[in-house]
C-alpha cells in the first residue's frame, strides 16, 4: 500500500486530483486534500520526502509513509481509506472500459462504429485513457525488496536494499536528525535480504548497526522508537541464531520481549502481535540452546496470543495462528510428547486447509 502512497507523491501530492480530472469521486479529493495537509503539517516528514523525491529513491519515500502509518494512527486509516477508495474506483473504470477487441471489432467482423458511420476506431473516455497507468498506485505492495523477494527474485532484491543503504548513508551524514531513523530501517531490510541469500555473516554487521541507532534513538524518544527498537533486537538475535551465535542472541532476543512486554497495552492488535513475534524469536534462540523446556513454554504463549487475535480477526490472523501451532508440535515432539504433537498438527493443518477453500 505504502508504494502507491509513495508514487502519488513522487509525481506531487495532488498528482491524483489533477491527473485523473473528472473522473474523481468526491470522496477520493476529500481524502487526497486531507493527506497532503497531514505532510504540510509535517516538516520533518516534508524534508525527508523531498530529500528522497530528489534522488528518485520511491523505496525511501515508500518507507517514510510506512513509518508514518505505524506511528500514526489517524494517518493510517486515512491512507487505507484512501487506498480502498482508489481502488474501487480504478475498478470501475476498467468495467466501464471495452476491451481492446471490443472497441477494434465490430460484432459482425467489420471495423467498430465511431458514431458517424466512417468505421474509425472507438476511443476511450479521457478519463479512462488516463487511469490505466493507475495499476501500480492500488496493487503495488508494501515496498519494492517485499515485491521482489515475494517473486523470487531475492539477488535484486539484496541489490535494492543496499542501494537504499547508500543513499541514506548519505543523507544521514548531512542531517542525521532527520535521515538516522530511515538509515537504521534500511539497515535492517539490508541484513534480511543478505540473510535470504544465505551470506549469514555479512548480515551481522548492518543488524548490529540498525541496533545502536535505534538504541540512540529510543534513549533521545522512547515512545517512538522503543517499538522500532525491539524490532531491530528481534533481528539481530535472528541473524546471531542463524549462524550458531545463540548464547550471544540470546541477550537481545530477551530485551526484546521486555520492551514488549513492557508496550503492551490491553485489547492492542499490534502489541500482542508484535510480542508474539518476539516471543517466538526468542523460543528460537531457547532451542537453539537445547533449553527445550523454556521454549515449549514461550512456544504456547505464542499460540495463545494468536488464537486470542484469530479470534477477533481470522482473516489476518488464522495463518500466524497456524504457523505457531507446527512451532508448538515440534517443541512437544521435542521433549517426546508425540500424541500431543499430533493433536496440534492436526489442528494447524485443519486451519490451512479451510485458508485454502
């Protein structure tokens, strides 16, 4: 969703209203109006943006609107409120559209009638012409190295993601108040896409960088970036797990799960999934230290958080639920409880055969 947000803005905040003409919806210039005076309101996100908009970096910009979504979230409904919007309307653009054939063929295997009899070609309304460069703006994913990787391609997307490390090396160096926090975000992207082409040991190094400047960052502004910093602690003990360095993740896995601990607020979607994150990363770090007891414990919690979220929202919820309950049977099968294993793979197995109807 963040990649649309993010075309919009690289081609001006109203590039939509303006480029689309008549065929807008009130509704989508009343919301495209209210999210450009959200970043007028904003002149440190301004900055960052124009910044990004300047070296053509939309996978900078796409991730400035990501980080403004997860701390905001008036904004963040207002962008989803949007991005459904457009998407609506894009789709009904395309039914009202003709097909290529039907618009170059008449019915009976003559030209297509314009209206004045001369069989010239039929031609689109100008608003229709206009919308088909709209695909990339509603189904665009999160961000570029997302889509790649997703597609297998994950060499580009290692490409991408230090490409993204350099240019925002660069703009640190000249205001590090305004581009640390996006540094250390790519830093971390940086250390998961080395981790997915197996170079294990060279992503230690950026996971251990994106840590000390969220630390910096979370001293200076705790409730902005203590969230941000347990995400990067969650990795980095991910990327020590990876290469058999668990009693050292074993230090980070667990300050994760105190920040978290320590955010979580009752009836919060996001701060029980983000504390079920953690506390699977480091049940993780707990088996590859043979304490197998310890992770069967931290492994049910697990299940339980994401059945207390599936609960209230299957959809999104239902195949984390899934996944947590294998990780639950494999702990049990572990310590030789194999009946109950089998109880809980049946379980998990249930839950993805109904995703797949």
């Amino acid at each position: 969703m963040d990649a649309w947000v993010a075309a919009l803005l690289l081609t001006g905040a109203t590039g939509v209203a303006t480029g689309i003409g008549e065929g807008l919806t009130d509704s989508l210039r009343s919301l495209n109006t209210r999210i450009v005076a959200y970043f007028k309101q904003k002149p440190e996100l301004l900055a960052d943006l124009e910044g990004a908009q300047k070296i053509g970096d939309e996978l900078a910009v796409a991730s400035l609107i990501k980080n403004a979504r997860v701390h905001d979230t008036e904004f963040a409904n207002m962008v989803e409120e949007f991005h459904d919007e457009l998407k609506m309307w894009f789709e009904a653009q395309v039914k009202a559209t003709p097909s290529d054939s039907q618009v170059t063929t008449a019915s009976h295997g003559g030209a297509a009638s314009n209206g004045s009899g001369t069989g010239k070609h039929h031609h689109r309304p100008a608003s229709s012409i206009q919308s088909v460069c709209l695909p990339d703006l509603a189904e665009l994913p999160i961000n570029f190295e997302a889509m790649l990787s997703e597609v297998a391609k994950r060499e580009e997307a290692l490409e991408s993601a230090g490409r993204a490390v350099k240019i925002r090396e660069a703009l640190a160096e000249t205001n590090p108040a305004a581009y640390l926090p996006g540094l250390a975000g790519s830093l971390d992207n940086y250390a998961s896409r080395l981790s997915e082409v197996g170079r294990h040991e060279e992503a230690l190094e950026p996971a251990g960088r994106a840590v000390e400047i969220y630390e910096a960052l979370a001293e200076a502004n705790p409730a902005v970036y203590l969230p941000d910093l347990a995400m990067s602690l969650n990795n980095y003990a991910d990327r020590l797990s990876e290469v058999g360095r668990h009693e050292e993740a074993l230090e980070p896995a667990s300050r994760a799960v105190e920040i978290r601990l320590a955010l979580v607020k009752p009836n919060s979607a996001v701060c029980i999934r983000d504390l079920a994150i953690s506390l699977n990363s480091y049940a993780v770090t707990l088996t590859g230290l043979g304490r197998h007891k310890e992770t069967l414990e931290l492994a049910g919690c697990v299940v339980k958080a994401y059945e207390a979220l599936a609960e209230t929202n299957p959809a999104a919820f239902l195949p984390d639920l899934a996944i947590s309950l294998n990780n639950y049977a494999n702990s049990l099968s572990v310590l030789g409880r194999h009946e109950e294993a089998l109880r809980h793979l049946l379980r998990a197995k249930e839950i993805q055969d109904s995703l797949e109807v």
